[in-house]
C-alpha cells in the first residue's frame, strides 16, 4: 500500500510542478535533473519505483511511510501554491 501511494505522490508532486510552472512559478531545487524530470514525468515514476524497490530489497519498507507523509506535505504545499495562484491570477484579470 505504501509503495503504490509513494508512487502516486511522487507523479502527483511533479503533476502540480508543471502546472505551477506553467502560471510562472519557480522550482524551489534548482538540480537540472529535478527540472528535466518535470517536463518527463515518467522518469519521476521511474526513479520513484527504483526507489521502492530498493528499499524493499534492503528490508527498510518502514521508510516509504514517512517518505509518504513528506512527499504528501510537498503535494499539500503545491497544490495550496497552485490555488493561490490562479486565483491571484484571476483576481488580477477580473480587477485590474
């Protein structure tokens, strides 16, 4: 259950990167894999999934929870970043 929702938090982060991107923000993490993994988020779920494996080859599946909570605080925090966004961005338009 852990792996599948690490997983799925890892795709949503990068999901909610690009659409932030999209509006003008910036990447907190200026590593040009970090960037390049945005535009690609299929190298996102890969490295997520290369992560849970080795974690459960090494027997430290315990990890992925609080990985899980981490990655879901970055996902809270970009989809707050995002709402606030577009509605700044709309307030903007609708008043000027």
């Amino acid at each position: 259950m852990w792996d599948l929702l690490f997983i799925g938090l890892v795709f949503l982060d990068g999901y909610l990167t690009q659409r932030l991107l999209e509006i003008g923000a910036t990447e907190a993490n200026p590593n040009p894999f970090v960037l390049w993994s945005v535009e690609h988020l299929w190298a996102r779920i890969l490295v997520a999934i290369v992560i849970v494996f080795l974690l459960r080859y090494f027997d430290k599946r315990k990890l992925l929870e609080p990985l899980s909570f981490v990655c879901l605080g970055i996902c809270i925090y970009n989809g707050v970043m995002l709402t606030c966004g577009k509605t700044a961005i709309w307030a903007m338009s609708l008043f000027g």
